[in-house]
C-alpha cells in the first residue's frame, strides 16, 4: 500500500489541518517510510512466538493504604487566607 497526495489530502480534512504544500510531501514520505517498516516486520516468522499477555510478570505489587505524615487540623488552616471553622473558603468554581 502507498500513500498518496489524495489520501493525504483526506486525512488532512479529517484532522481539520491546513497544511503547506512541502508539509503535505513531507508527511507522505515519512507515512510511505512506516508502511515499509511495517511490511518489513510482516516478513518475520512469529509462529513458535508466544503471545505476550503481559508486560511485566509481577502480579498485585499493590501496597496497604497506610496513613503517614498526617496534618491536624488547625495546622493546615493556619496560613489559609479564609477560612470557615473547619474549612478552606474559596471563590465559587460551579454555577449550578
């Protein structure tokens, strides 16, 4: 498969580019440039291959949820420039 100037002229509509004459050679060539990559990487032999299901042979490296560092109160309103009795106050963000 080759890509050529109506193809690209497509998919410059489709992405709503506007593109420069030389900006439109220069995309068809490095798009002709993958395909060929690709039709090279078709040529090898993948049959005694495994498909690879996952990346990493891990399995749940998760941590516990663990509480550290906690900061009273009081001590993250300190600096705050408003504040209610136990809350930050800030400008309206949602208009419902």
């Amino acid at each position: 498969m080759q890509i050529d100037k109506d193809l690209i002229l497509k998919l410059e509509k489709l992405a709503r580019l506007q593109l420069s004459t030389a900006e439109r050679v220069k995309i068809q060539e490095d798009l002709n440039k993958i395909l060929g990559m690709v039709e090279k990487l078709q040529e090898l032999d993948l049959s005694k291959v495994a498909p690879l299901v996952y990346i990493s042979e891990e399995v749940n490296v998760l941590r516990e949820d663990e509480v550290k560092n906690q900061v009273n109160r009081e001590a993250a309103l300190a600096n705050a420039p408003e504040r209610n009795e136990q809350y930050f106050k800030i400008a309206k963000v949602i208009d419902l």
